[in-house]
C-alpha cells in the first residue's frame, strides 16, 4: 500500500533517486529469492519474457515452451515475485 511517506518530494531530487534506488534494489533481491524457488527453466522462461521484453513467440521458439506455458508461467512467477516484495518489505520495516 502506497504511504504517503513513500511519495518522494519533488524539491529534493536526491530523495526520488534514493527511492527509485530503493525499488530497484527491492525488485532484484525479490527476483533473486524467487529465482532460488522455482524451476530454472520456468524462471528463464520468465526472465526472458518479462524481464527481456523478448515477444511471446521467440520465447515459445528458444525455450520449447508452448506459448500458453509462456504465459502461465510468467503469470505465476510475478505472483511469487510481488509476494516477496511484501515479505521483504514487512521485514525492512
């Protein structure tokens, strides 16, 4: 849930890099305990799809994959990955 804390002020430049920073380090240590939990084809298939913006059919293609397991599996791992964001988060603070 967005706070109004979390809503970097525009005078000061400093804080929206800092918070760009923050999400961006958030994401990745996100992406990298999801990586550990899942399957390392699913998650290339995911990193390849959602991550290198690759289209649906060119995954489907390196990957053996049907294009329907291409999206599912992306589906469900940036459910895991949001997961963890909250988790980490609850952590954090």
């Amino acid at each position: 849930m967005l706070d109004v804390a979390d809503i970097p002020d525009p005078a000061n430049p400093l804080e929206s890099l800092w918070q760009e920073e923050w999400q961006s380090n958030l994401l990745v240590a996100a992406m990298d305990r999801v990586k550990r939990r899942v399957r390392e084809e699913h998650y290339q298939i995911f990193y390849f799809y959602a991550v290198k913006q690759w289209p649906v059919r060119k995954v489907s293609r390196v990957t053996g994959a049907s294009v329907g397991k291409v999206y599912l599996i992306k589906h469900r791992i940036t459910a895991l990955v949001k997961e963890e964001i909250r988790n980490l988060e609850k952590t954090l603070f």
